[in-house]
C-alpha cells in the first residue's frame, strides 16, 4: 500500500533528516515521528489513531500536516481541523477528536 501519503507529505518525509526508525510517535525527531504517521497510515494502523490524535498538537507543521492526513486516511474524517490554525482554534478541533 504505497503511497497513501500525499506527494506533499512524501516530499517532506524524505527531506528531513534520517528517521530514528525505533523511536516512533515518542522520538525527540519531527523525522522519526513523520515515520510512525506514515507507517500507521500504510498499515491502517486503528490503534495508532490516539498517537495521531497528539501528533495534531505537535510544534512542528509537517508533523501534524502528516498525522491530520493519516487520520483522514482512516477514519474520512478531519473534524474541522487545520493544521495551519492559531493554536486555539487547533485545540479546539483536537477536542472533537477526544484529545
């Protein structure tokens, strides 16, 4: 199941550093956790779904791109989250997602 990503997300994935493969959703690296999204994402991970759910409240913009997508892949929905929003609203949409 390739490609499940957007080319967007892909192209950012391979622009970062090397992912710490074993580190997951809990690696200090944006590079590492887009690896863990990507992966639940292939694998139709539905466990993963509250670790993507704290990936939507990450500091970096690339990591809560890939895990709002991921979540889309899964469930079809995104409950009105954006991750370019202000933090509040942001927040606002992660409690829809019982986060």
């Amino acid at each position: 199941m390739r490609g499940l990503l957007p080319p967007l997300l892909a192209l950012c994935a391979s622009a970062c550093a090397p992912p710490v493969r074993t580190g997951g959703f809990d690696a200090p690296d944006p590079a590492s956790r887009l690896y863990a999204i990507e992966r639940a994402a292939r694998e139709r991970d539905m466990d993963a779904i509250p670790r993507l759910v704290e990936s939507l409240d990450h500091d970096d913009p690339a990591v809560r791109l890939a895990a709002i997508e991921a979540l889309r892949l899964l469930t079809g929905e995104t409950r009105g989250y954006d991750c370019s929003a202000d933090p509040m609203e942001r927040r606002a949409a992660i409690a829809r997602w019982g986060g």
